[in-house]
C-alpha cells in the first residue's frame, strides 16, 4: 500500500538481486507469530504451524508465512526476524494473546 513504482526502482536499483522479487497485498488477519535469530528455516516455520494445531487452530495457507526483519537487511545470523503465520482461531484465544 506504501511502495510505489518510484519507490521500487530506486530500492532495486540499490540490491543486488539474486532472483526476482514478487509484491503482494496482504490484509493482515489473525496471525501467529514466534521471532528467531538468523535465516528463518521451513523446520521452523513448520514448528510454527504445528503449535498453531495443537492449540486447536486451524491453518488459512499451510503454505504461507510471512517474515519481519526487524533488524534490518542483510541479514545475519544475530539479527531477530518475526515470523507470522496466518490462522483461523474459531472462536479461541490463549492466555496470552494480543490483539493488534
């Protein structure tokens, strides 16, 4: 909603790209999120997702995750990234839930 063409151009034309980069539009809804150091790995985020089950939620895109780097790019081993996941709660709210 914020990155406009100019804005993209001027972000490309300072990385250097390995591959090509993809933009969605994505509505934020309930999420679960967890944050790790370093590369975020599917090991991890399949940990993620299983947590999200054994709570009794139900995954929206069990193919889908997001991440946050909140330290920054590039990205290294010390620097936290948060990772998000998009769940349907039904209903559920574990103690220590935030709502956004």
């Amino acid at each position: 909603m914020f990155i406009n063409e100019t804005i993209y151009n001027q972000a490309v034309n300072q990385a250097s790209l390995s591959e090509l980069v993809n933009f969605e539009q994505l509505s934020e809804g309930t999420e679960m999120q967890t944050s790790f150091s370093g590369a975020v790995t599917a090991t991890q985020v399949a940990g993620l997702q299983e947590e999200a089950k054994e709570v009794g939620y139900q995954l929206v895109d069990s193919g889908s995750h997001r991440e946050v780097y909140l330290d920054g790019l590039p990205l290294t081993d010390d620097k936290q990234v948060l990772v998000r996941i998009p769940i349907d709660a039904t209903g559920k709210r574990p103690p220590l839930a935030a709502v956004n």
